[in-house]
C-alpha cells in the first residue's frame, strides 16, 4: 500500500491518495480523501493472467462507473 497526502501551505491536508497493489505490482485499489479520512473516490483494477487490464470500477460519491476493456 502507498499514500500520497497533499497538503495546504497552512500544513492540513487537503487531499490524498491510498494506492493497493498485487503480486505483480498491478494497482488494484485506490482511494482520494478530501481531508484525513473522507472519501470521496474510489476505484478497483482487474486483470487478465496477462497483467493487461480489463475492468476498472469508478466510484465517486454517490455514484458507479464501470469500464471493461
């Protein structure tokens, strides 16, 4: 797992990122905060035995996208 905080001048948070990985160093997850715990997206990563990936499921607040490729 890999978190990459952005932060204001003042030095609070203003957002930031959680990234997932696989064996295979594929991203299978990641999540933005608009401050220190507050989701406000979400993704998760497929993959073929190949390690192309082929579906992505987006999930802003509130709603849900999927994309296959």
């Amino acid at each position: 797992m890999a978190e990459v905080p952005r932060y204001q001048s003042g030095g609070s948070q203003r957002y930031g990122f959680t990234y997932e990985y696989d064996a295979a160093h594929n991203r299978t997850r990641m999540r933005r905060e608009a401050a220190a715990g507050t989701e406000t997206e979400s993704a998760y990563y497929a993959y073929d035995e190949a390690n192309a990936l082929t579906r992505k499921f987006l999930q802003p607040a509130g709603e849900a996208t999927y994309y296959y490729y």
